[in-house]
C-alpha cells in the first residue's frame, strides 16, 4: 500500500546548531518529512532564516551554557506537546595539536562538542521517554575513530561523543518507553566549518576552481545532505533496531576514518 505520510510525521526535533552546515540540512530535511522542528543556534539571523524556510521555530542557544537546556525543553513541550528527537550537532573546530592546544581552546572545545551533548542527553530524556520513546542522535566524527593530530581537543571531545551514546543507549533500551541513542561519524563534508578549515590550512578555495562539483567529489568530500539522510533514517521509526550504533559516513574515505 502506499503511504503518502512524511517519513518522520506527527514527531518533534530538536536540531542544535541549525544555522548552518548540516545541523541546517538537517532540519529542513526532518520538516520535509513531515516533522515539527526546532532549532538552535548562536547566531540567531541565520537561525531564524532557516527556521523560516523549513517553516520551524528558531530558539537562540549557547549549547554549552547549561541553564539554557531546561527553557528550550519547556519551550518545546510548551509549543508540540511532546519531544520525539534530540540532534546533537552544534559544533566549532579550533586548530590545535598537543603542542599549541592552550587550556582556553581545550575548555571551549569541550564545552561544546561534549559538555553541550551531555546536557541535551540528560534534558531530553525525560520528555523522550514521556512522549512514548525517541531517538537521540549525536554528532561525532571520523575524528573519534581515526584521531586527527592538528585538532585534539576535537578529537577528544568526538571520542568522548562516541563513549557517552553507547552508555546511553544502554539505559535507553531498557526503558519502558524506549530512547534509542546513536553517534554519526562523517568524513569531510562541505559545510562553512569545512571549507574554512581547508583555506586556513592551504588556501584553497573549493568555489574557485573551475568546476567546484568536480572537485569536491574527486576531493572525498561529501555534501550536507548526505548527512541529513542519514540523520532523517535515524530519526525515523525505520530504523527502530538500530540503538548505541557508529555509523560511518564518508564514501570509504582512506583518510582519517581508515588508515590507508
Ligand atoms: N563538516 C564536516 O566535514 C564535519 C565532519 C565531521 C563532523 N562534523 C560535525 O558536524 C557538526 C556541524 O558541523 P558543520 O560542518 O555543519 O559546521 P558549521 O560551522 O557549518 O555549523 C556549526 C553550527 O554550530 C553553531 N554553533 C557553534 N557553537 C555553538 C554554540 N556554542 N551553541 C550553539 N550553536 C553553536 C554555529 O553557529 C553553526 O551554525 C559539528 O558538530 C561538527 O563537528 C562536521
């Protein structure tokens, strides 16, 4: 029988870090499938923008400031009634091998990627449990898998993502409304954080070759949404089995995920 009902219909996301990138792909792909979106960001033009555009609700957020995790939840159950999924995609990605990381870029970074990931876990799971079960989904990185050598604290603060979803997806399976809880681990994908990481360390501009598509495929770098496809599946009820699972996603990519 066909089915013409949005893959994801009838459920709430929160999507942090929305404004941009693939927190941004992300969310106008779960409001194409039907679901009611929130979205978060710092830079509240650009997320308001976007929430009009996939005709969503922008809320301004700090992820790392932990007072604002309450209010955004109220605000949520406040404005749907319910909360079905957390995607935990707010992220920076300073420079910084273990020479050159200052105590202030590792505190940041943390504070970020896994003190921010670790409030909306523990925030979101009491309403994801109320709401009949849900699905968390966490932003990690190739860089959790294969550590990159000039972005330490990332790689820390992925790897410690990566630990944290399995530990949480443990409890969340054994709810009586079940929370599943996973980590996507993308290669390169072109987003501003990736093409800004590219000029800072070659000054190389993608958008100024002859043919930027061409050389972004030949490059192994993937688009935004390649990412939020997979973020729709795992949202979805599709993929119901899947809890505490790494999904890699960077085409087979020899660098970082996999030694060459
Ligand atoms: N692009 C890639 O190749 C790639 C690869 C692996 C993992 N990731 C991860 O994906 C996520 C998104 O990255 P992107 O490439 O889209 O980057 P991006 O820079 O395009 O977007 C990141 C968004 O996060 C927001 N943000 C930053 N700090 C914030 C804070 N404290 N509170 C709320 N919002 C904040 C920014 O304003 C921006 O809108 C990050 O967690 C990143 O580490 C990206």
């Amino acid at each position: 029988m066909p089915n013409d009902r949005g893959r994801v219909e009838g459920k709430v996301a929160i999507v942090t870090g929305a404004a941009s990138g693939l927190g941004k792909a992300d969310a106008i792909r779960l409001a194409e499938e039907g679901a009611a979106v929130v979205l978060t960001d710092i830079d509240a033009a650009a997320g308001q923008a976007v929430a009009e555009e996939c005709g969503g609700t922008f809320i301004e957020q700090d992820v790392g400031d932990e007072s604002t995790w309450p209010t955004l939840i109220e605000k949520t159950i406040a404005g749907h009634g319910r909360l079905d999924v957390l995607v935990n995609n707010a992220g920076i990605a300073p420079l910084g091998d273990i020479e050159t990381t200052t105590t202030e870029i590792w505190r940041k970074t943390l504070r970020v990627h896994l003190d921010a990931t670790f409030f909306g876990c523990h925030y979101a799971m009491p309403m994801l449990k109320q709401s009949g079960g849900g699905s968390i989904i966490n932003m990690s990185s190739t860089a959790a898998l294969v550590a990159m050598a000039p972005y330490l604290a990332y790689s820390a603060a992925k790897g410690g993502i990566r630990s944290m979803t399995k530990a949480i997806a443990a409890y969340g399976r054994r709810q009586t409304n079940p929370v599943r809880c996973n980590s996507i681990h993308p290669g390169s994908i072109l987003t501003p954080m990736v093409q800004s990481a590219l000029e800072t360390g070659t000054g190389f501009k993608i958008a100024e070759t002859d043919d930027p598509e061409a050389t972004r495929i030949a490059m192994g770098i993937g688009e935004p949404q390649d990412v939020a496809n997979l973020v729709l599946f795992l949202a979805s009820d599709e993929s119901k089995h899947i809890n505490g699972a790494e999904l890699v996603i960077d085409n087979g990519s020899p660098t970082p995920s996999r030694p060459k």
